[in-house]
C-alpha cells in the first residue's frame, strides 16, 4: 500500500538498475498499463511528457486555421458545426494537458514551452485556411489523419494518455464526417464549388501525409517508443492506412489527388515521393504561418492573464467571506 | 465531554489495469494510512481492485441535482455535436 500524493516524483530506485527497467519492461510486455505512481525510467517519463504535451499544443495551436472561419461560414447549420468541433479541440488539449500533467510537469510550464517555441506542435497547423472548402478538407483529411493516428494510442502502455485518447476519438468523429459532409456538399454543387474543394484537396494532401512524421528510416524516437508500446505502429505504417482508408474517399467525391504516381497496387494505394525538406522547413520554425500561429497564442494568453488573476482575487474573496 | 468524529473518506477503485479508478462508497476511518486499510477491508475482499484512492469527502464538491436542467440541458440540443448529423454515403464507407 502507499499513500503519496500523485503528480509527485517517484522515489523508487535511485539508480536505473537493470534489475528495475527489466520489471518495467515486464509490465509492458504483459499489456500492463502504467500508472503516475508507478516506477518508470526517466527517458519513459521524457518521452512521454514531450509527446502529450505536443499533442495537446496541436490541439490547441489547431483551433486557429479552423477559427479564422467561424464567423464566415456559409449557413448557421455550419457555423454551430464548426463552433462545436473548435469547442471539442480546446477540450482535447485540455485532456492531454492533464494527463501530461500526471508525469510531473506542470500546465504552466508546458504552455511556457509552446509560447517560447521550445516545444513543437504538429507541423500541420502552419498552413493557411484559403477558403471554406479548407474547413471542409481539415475535417475529412486533417482530423481523418489524427483519427489514424490516435486509435491505436487508446492502447498506449501509459494509462493516462490512453484514457484521454479514447474520449478524444469517441469525440472526433463527427469533425471527420462534418468535413467530409461540406467537401459532398461543394463536389455536387457548382463548378466554382468544385473547384474550391479540388483546391484545398491539392494543397493539404502532402501536409497531411507529413502529418505521421518522418519516414521509419529516419524517425529519431520510434525504436524506444515501439518497444515501450507507446506507439503501436510506425509512422510508415499508419500512413500508407491512411492512404489506403482516404483515397477510396476522394474518388467518390469525383476529385483527383495531387500526386501522378498514386497507383493501386496489391490491394493498397501506393504514392510517390514526400517532400522531406519541406516539411523540415515547417518543423524548424519556417511553414507559411509558423509565425502567426506562435504570435496568435502568445496575445492569447497575454491578454487571458486578467481574468486568471480577477478568477484567483475573487476565489480569494469569497475563502475571506466564508471565513 | 462529546466524542470527536471519525472524518469520512470517499473510495474509489481501480477493477482492471488501464481503467480509470470509480467511486465504489465510502469510510470512516481517522487518518489517510487508516483510510486506505478500511477500504481495502470494505470493498476488496474479493479481488474488487488493483488499486484504492481514498478522498476526504469534506474535499469533494459536487453539483446540485436539482440544477441539472440547467447545467446539462442545453447539450441535448447540439445534435450536431453527434457524428451521425452528418451525411455520409453508404458506399463511402465507415467513417
């Protein structure tokens, strides 16, 4: 039994004894979930802490592209739809935030790492939103991307993080069908329509094939995350499931994917090559809209900072009162 | 000279590993140490849990039932908030 507070740092062996990370890695060879209090070795609890934070950052630096066009949308119908679906993004990053919170860092400082740009977020969020036909091609391939990617992390040994993924992936279904519903809607109405949505398709297929990262022969952190089952499948393979699950979508919508090469070919859609330097560039700080993401967030929480003091005056206030 | 009340603590358990932990009911017991053993007496005898928590109950706030319509009302008229507002063709698949 024990009786320590949670989000504390574990005092379990000093030193990472061979003996220890073998019973650790025990636990996760026998689909055992770790828990906050459990012992586990530094570069887990690192690698964990920078990934959830990073997706909650990309959760909220996400609400941006999608927010722009809140007050544009085409009909109320639409306008409640993307209302509510900004409203879910805010909730999953605060979702993650916690349990990233649960390794041992607090919110705080978390958020201090995005705003001085020391932590990442998901590269995505860098492109522009052109035109209506972009909130429509965000749901269906931006969140249908995330989707991919977030099921099997409902397995991931960190019990936390799985906990939070299958609430998020219970929500976000309906941003991937709301997305796909407007791209129908475009695709079966005007020429102009049409080509709205052929437009946005061509320039967010590439980004979000960038989306799973690095390809498996150059990704620094896959090898430690597989073997501690955080991931489930690399970035390869939930790619080409992507690939496979989207294109039959398009096609149905009457669109063209932007790529000469995609082929099918032994029952899986092949495609060509990604522009690696590109997204390098993204990553490292120079996409479109890297800047006025950062800019956007940072005026954000500077001008949120008088109404987290007036919420912590008046709590003040009325522990005076009652006392 | 009045006897000093036992404090109640609130008790929750995790059943399977990778659940969350769930309210099952609550103890009295003097301190967190004692708490946590009058838990594991109460509600684990057969195997029940993997893991307790025990809260003070005085730390826990709660909602007022009798103000759920207005906390929880206007989420049952946001039907868009549900995947199946959307249309998506049949031939489309699983979505």
């Amino acid at each position: 039994m024990y009786s320590q507070a949670l989000n504390t740092r574990d005092a379990g062996p000093s030193a990472e004894d061979a003996d220890a990370l073998a019973r650790f890695q025990a636990r996760i060879d026998a689909e055992e979930k770790i828990e906050p209090n459990d012992w586990m070795p530094e570069a887990y609890r690192r690698t964990l802490t920078r990934q959830i934070s990073q997706h909650a950052h990309s959760e909220i630096v996400g609400m941006l592209p999608e927010g722009n066009w809140i007050t544009r949308a085409p009909s109320l119908r639409r306008k409640a739809a993307l209302l509510a679906k900004v409203q879910d993004e805010g909730g999953h990053g605060l979702y993650l935030y916690a349990a990233a919170e649960t390794l041992g860092t607090a919110r705080e400082e978390l958020v201090e790492q995005l705003l001085s740009g020391r932590a990442k977020y998901s590269s995505i969020f860098n492109y522009p939103t052109l035109s209506w036909a972009d909130i429509g091609a965000i749901g269906w391939l931006v969140d249908g991307a995330a989707i991919m990617n977030q099921i099997p992390l409902c397995r991931c040994s960190y019990g936390p993080y799985a906990r939070a993924m299958i609430r998020v992936c219970k929500e976000e279904s309906f941003h991937q069908r709301q997305g796909y519903e407007i791209m129908l809607t475009l695709c079966r109405g005007t020429e102009a329509q049409k080509a709205m949505a052929q437009d946005a398709l061509n320039r967010w297929w590439w980004p979000c094939l960038m989306m799973f990262g690095p390809p498996d022969t150059a990704s620094q952190h896959s090898d430690a995350s597989m073997k501690w089952k955080i991931k489930r499948f690399t970035n390869d393979d939930l790619r080409q499931k992507f690939v496979d699950a989207t294109v039959p979508q398009g096609l149905h919508l009457g669109l063209t994917f932007p790529d000469p090469e995609l082929r099918l070919e032994d029952g899986h859609w092949r495609f060509g090559a990604i522009d690696w330097d590109e997204f390098k560039r993204v990553v490292a700080g120079d996409g479109p809209l890297n800047r006025e993401r950062l800019a956007a967030r940072k005026a954000a929480h500077e001008e949120g900072a008088w109404v987290r003091e007036a919420a912590l005056a008046f709590a003040a206030k009325r522990r005076r009162k009652a006392a | 000279m009045t006897e000093a009340r036992t404090p109640l603590w609130e008790v929750f358990l995790r059943s399977r590993t990778g659940l969350s932990h769930r309210h099952v009911g609550s103890v009295h017991a003097a301190d967190a140490v004692m708490a946590l053993q009058a838990a594991r007496d109460t509600y684990t005898r057969r195997g029940e849990g993997l893991s307790i928590w025990v809260v003070p109950s005085a730390a826990i706030t709660a909602s007022d039932p009798a103000e759920k319509g207005m906390l929880f009302e206007p989420a049952a008229s946001k039907i868009y908030r549900h995947p199946t507002f959307y249309e998506v063709p049949d031939e489309v698949g699983h979505m």
